[in-house]
C-alpha cells in the first residue's frame, strides 16, 4: 500500500467516526518542494518545484440542505459555508483558502450541493511546502469530483491562485497551485511564470534522493513580509524600464545601482541571479550533474540569505550543517525552500547515506538551536488525484484530473484568455521562432541567456 492510499484509508476511517456513514468520494493534492528558483514565480521567472509525497486529502458526502461543513481531523474550529448566499471571506480564518476555490467554481456554474467534508492533511503548516495551495487545489478537485465536470489544468491552478490572493490575502505566484495541479510521478516540473508553459525534467536516479528538512520555525506570509519584497521587485523592474525582473540583466541592474536604494538592488539582485540558477539546475538534474547542481542550490541560499533576506538562524544552521557534511559524507547541495522567515531546507543527497545524513544534521540542528527537526526524504509526485468516486473506480490508487500529454499544455489563445481574466494582462503571445526550440536552448532564448555557460560561473553569480 502507498503512503497516499494508506493516508486515504485513515482518512476514510476518520469520516466514519465523524459523521456516521462512509464517504463517497476521496481527493488529494499534493505539498510541494521547490528544489530551486525562489521568489522568481511573481517575476514572471523560471521555477523548479516537484510535488512531494505529503498530501491533503479531503473524504466528502452528500448532506442535506445548501451547507458545506468542513471538518479537520485535528479538530481545529470546522468550517460551514453555506452556499445559498455569495460566498465571502470568514472564519474561521483557514477556511478562508476552501472559501475562494468554491466561490471560483460556483462562478462557473460548478455548484456541489451540500457535502459533509473531512480534511486530513499531512503537509506541514508554516513549513514552506505549500499547504495552503494543497487545501485549495484539493477543494477544487472534490467539486470537480461531485459535479463530474472538470476544469483546464491552467485554469484550475489560477483558480486557485486567485482564491489565496482575494480570500487569504496573500498575493502568491503561480508555482504552489502549478505543481500542485500537474504534478507528474518521477519529473520535477520547469516552470516558466510568463507563458504558463511547462517542461518535465525527469529525476529518475535512484542514487540520488530529495531530503526535506523542517526547522519546526513556523511563518507567516500573510504579515506583510511577502508583499513588501514583490512591491520593492516592482520597484526594481520600474526603474529598469522593463515590465518584470525576468526581463533585466545583470549588467542593466549594475548600471543602474546609483538609481536605487540598496535593499532594493540586492532583491533585484537576487532574483535575477535565482532565475539563471533555475536554468542551469534543470540542464544539471537532466545531466545528472549532481555536484553542479548542488553548487547551484547553495549559491540560491546565500542569495536568499544576503539579498532577499528571507531566511533564518536555524534554516542557515541547516545549510551549514549540510555544507560540512559535504559531498564526501553524501549530501552535494541544501538550501532554504518556500517563502521563507522559517520553513525547511531541501537536501541533494545520495540515497545510500539518507539514514546517516539524516541523523547527523538532526542532532547538530539540536545542538545549535535546542529545537528538534523533522526530516524525510520523498520521490517526485503526481498532481492531484481523485482515489475515490468520479472519475476513478472506488478503491483504486487514484487517477490524476485531466490528464495531458505534457504537463500544463494548453494552447497559446487559451493561456492569453485565462491571463486576462485573472491578471489583467495577456500573455506575449505565439513565441517567436527563436523560442521555438526544444531542450536548454529553446529555454535559454526565451531568457536571452548566452548559452552555454559554465555551471561554475552560474553557481558564484558572476
């Protein structure tokens, strides 16, 4: 049995005790580690994410009435959002993520009825693995479920995006609902934040593992941090001229240094830099480059360190624990992942040393903070999976929602429609036949990158 099946199980049986009756259906979506590209998403940027073995599951029943009641198994204050009226932000505030998916699927007509719901969710809270873009695309999977119609991948996630920004108020990229939504089994998923398109870039070494470790340092991206960092972005790209960082150069922003109050150089600093790291870490992981990769993973942490300032003591405790243990004792890269102010570290390590890794970076992290870790490793995912009712025989493994020949493949119109709809603005359009190339250099001309280049000179920065 899966992690996800058995997780599926335990969440049956807790519907059982709560409500009486069985449920008839059962969804998940995913967590996510970002192995690289940090802060680059709503710079219309490159990331690099993979959907990780921790889900949000949610098990749901018909109810009388227009209701819909959410209930946690870890008995937090439940949720009932009752859908005869427009749906609106409330409390308790968690519910808030359910509450702006729902309100966007009754908008098209998506409506469920009243459901008894059960989450159970095994994505660390505050850990920068994305719960809160689980919950959601979890929630839009089971309406999808109910009602036996299903949305665009692209959709769904923006969807989902728009829900954290109107009802949570947290003014997120497009990376956690992205990979939450098109997630595939043994790929990590190339993003680029500009044309929604996608390329998998398959992770299939088995000496080679992902280790996730959570400081158990909780954060906040509602409390201003988030915003203040993407307005002084915008700040950047405005004195740049240029519509977004993913537009800027490295010698554009050091010509106009005198321009700029420092913090905001350095943001602009770092994300330009993040966002060729990207590039290069996905050329390394398809040439199982491990080293260069690494290297490329703790240049990504200084910077995030130094220029963004979003990291920590105890997530810098981390990455200098792992850095010490080095490529000899099997770990070739760590840095911080997710939004930062706390959260986890994500390791490239060797998969035959996980077990001894693991146990020296748990007891140094203890000696250095007195706070004890939880670390586990995880292969890459699939998106999110109806394990229960429409769309998958009842008892099976699960199935994925819309599945596509490639992931988030959807045409060029399609995307220009859905942007204006959800970001106001269309995306540039059919790319030109300099960026319709395939591999490193169909990438590298999208970002006008010189290519190739050294992985040396990309992990320094220079």
């Amino acid at each position: 049995m899966t992690y996800l099946q058995k997780l599926a199980s335990d969440t049956a049986q807790h519907f059982l005790k709560t409500y009486g009756r069985s449920p008839r259906w059962i969804v998940a979506a995913p967590g996510r580690v970002n192995v690289i590209g940090e802060h680059t998403d709503y710079n219309d940027g490159f990331v690099l994410p993979t959907a990780i073995e921790r889900y949000a599951v949610m098990a749901a029943d018909k109810a009388p009435g227009t209701a819909i009641q959410i209930r946690d198994v870890s008995g937090v204050e439940p949720a009932v959002i009752d859908l005869s009226a427009p749906v609106k932000p409330g409390t308790p505030k968690w519910s808030n993520y359910p509450r702006g998916v729902i309100a966007g699927m009754l908008e098209r007509g998506m409506t469920p009825g009243g459901l008894d719901v059960l989450l159970n969710s095994t994505v660390p809270l505050g850990g920068g693995l994305s719960s809160s873009a689980s919950l959601e695309v979890c929630t839009a999977t089971l309406i999808e479920a109910v009602t036996g119609r299903t949305l665009v991948p692209v959709e769904k996630a923006l969807l989902c995006q728009k829900a954290e920004h109107e009802f949570a108020g947290v003014p997120c990229g497009i990376m956690d609902q992205f990979i939450s939504v098109m997630g595939r089994q043994n790929n990590l998923l190339l993003l680029d934040c500009r044309s929604r398109e996608t390329q998998l870039v398959p992770m299939n070494d088995p000496a080679v593992s992902l280790l996730i470790a959570n400081s158990n340092v909780k954060h906040e991206l509602a409390n201003g941090e988030y915003a203040r960092r993407r307005a002084q972005c915008e700040t950047a790209a405005k004195i740049l001229g240029v519509s977004s960082l993913r537009d800027a150069s490295p010698e554009a922003l050091e010509n106009a240094r005198g321009r700029m109050d420092d913090v905001v150089f350095r943001r602009a600093r770092h994300v330009i830099g993040e966002i060729e790291r990207t590039i290069h870490a996905a050329e390394g992981i398809r040439a199982s480059n491990w080293p260069a990769v690494g290297q490329l993973m703790y240049a990504s942490h200084r910077s995030l360190r130094d220029d963004y300032e979003v990291s920590c003591k105890e997530l810098d405790a981390m990455v200098e624990i792992a850095e010490q243990i080095g490529i000899k004792g099997g770990v070739f890269g760590c840095r911080m992942t997710g939004g930062g102010f706390g959260g986890c570290t994500v390791a490239l390590v060797q998969t035959e040393v996980i077990e001894s890794i693991s146990e020296q970076l748990a007891a140094a992290y203890k000696k250095k903070t007195g706070i004890e870790a939880t670390i586990f490793t995880t292969r890459p995912a699939a998106g999110a999976t109806i394990v229960k009712g429409q769309g998958s025989p009842s008892g099976s493994p699960g199935a994925p929602i819309a599945p596509a020949g490639r992931a988030g493949q959807n045409s060029f119109a399609t995307l220009e429609a859905l942007d204006r709809e959800y970001n106001g603005r269309p995306t540039s359009g059919r790319p030109a036949n300099s960026e319709r190339r395939c591999g490193r250099h169909r990438v590298a001309a999208r970002q006008g990158l010189r290519y190739p280049r050294s992985y040396s000179k990309a992990a320094s920065g220079q």
